[in-house]
C-alpha cells in the first residue's frame, strides 16, 4: 500500500510540473512524425536524441498578449503557425506527431530577439525541396539555423553537417527520397553542407526541457 502511495504522489508531481512548464522565445520544438506520415524518409536516415526520429522543427514566438506561435518553414511556405495548430495539425487527423522542447543555452539566449525579427522577414519564402542552404528558399531546420546564424553575425550556432539520403543499412538512397526527388525534378544532395532536425536535437547549444 505504501508503494502505491508514493508512485501516486510522484505521478500526480510529475503532471503538475507538465502543467507549470511555460514556452519561452526562442525554444525550439521538435516534432516526429507518426508513422503514417510523408515525411518518414527523414526518419530513415538520422539520428535524434534518445530514442526519436525527429522530421520537423520550429521555433517559437510569443507577441505581446501572451499568444504562441511557432515559425516553422514548412509545406508550401515559410509561415507562423498557433501553437495548437503546430503540435496538433489538422491534417494529422487524430495522429499528432511527438513534440519535444529544446532551449538554448544562456550564452545563446541573447540572441532570440534579433533571430525572431530576422524569421519575420522570411515568412512566406518557399519551401526547399531541394535541401540547398543560400537559394532563399527554407526547409525547417535550415530556417532556424539561418536565422540564429545571421543574429550571430554570421558565425554559426548548430553546426552543419554532411547529408546523406542513403539507408545505413544498405547504403543506398531510399525509396521515399528517389521519389521524393524524382516528383520535384532535383537532384539528390548527397554529400552537400546541410542541417536536420535530429542532429540539431543533439546538439551541445541546447538542452531537451520539456515532452508534449
């Protein structure tokens, strides 16, 4: 009986702080996609904290009447989307995505402000289906990384990394990037400069603080 006494109590503690944890400027979420989604060849070719599969990142911003948004490049557009909307999508029908909270460190903090005010100037920039930094197009986790860079005159806060679309298993270019690919007539980036959302979650800039 005494077990389950404590087991309740830290339970109900635990809920309480999930309750207390507040967003601030500038956290990043991370989100992985159910199963069912499109965005699965991501899954299949990085690596997330623990054991996720993250396919998106956003960051997030609060105006001034406590409203929350989250900047996310995303299909078709760069955009600024609810917070309610960006952790339970419409178009998931039931299958909301994992999400997972990131803060930078206090070292990077300062530069939020100024990274949110450059985010603001690219909302409805396309999408980048390619993965190709500097086209003036964005895919997700190359919008935070830009902007944290720019805010940082120009030195960067997550490194970039060597991409690769091929299976570590066989050690070929999966299925769902070929027809990823193939739809938008681009070729594979294989090799280039690029950033994805698992490797940014494991980077040493931030700490994971919070799971929706």
């Amino acid at each position: 009986m005494k077990y389950f006494i404590i087991l309740f109590i830290l339970l109900l503690s635990a809920n309480c702080m999930a309750q207390n944890f507040q967003l601030k400027n500038g956290d990043l979420i991370f989100q992985e996609a159910c199963p069912t989604d499109t965005e699965n060849p991501i899954k299949e070719v990085t690596n997330s904290i623990d054991d996720y599969h993250f396919t998106h990142v956003g960051i997030v911003y609060i105006d001034n009447k406590d409203s929350i948004f989250v900047l996310e490049a995303t299909t078709p557009k760069v955009s600024l989307t609810p917070l309610a909307a960006y952790l339970y999508p419409e178009k998931a029908k039931g299958c909301y995505p994992k999400s997972v909270v990131g803060r930078l460190k206090q070292q990077y903090q300062h530069l939020i402000p100024r990274s949110l005010d450059i985010g603001f100037t690219l909302v409805g920039k396309e999408y980048d289906y390619g993965y190709i930094l500097g086209n003036d197009q964005y895919y997700c986790s190359e919008l935070v990384y830009e902007i944290l860079k720019q805010a940082n005159e120009g030195k960067d806060v997550f490194p970039l990394n060597v991409m690769t679309f091929k299976s570590s298993e066989t050690g070929q270019t999966t299925q769902g990037w070929i027809e990823h690919f193939n739809k938008h007539d681009l070729p594979i980036p294989e090799g280039e400069s690029g950033i994805n959302p698992g490797a940014m979650s494991r980077c040493d800039v931030i700490d994971i603080i919070h799971y929706y």
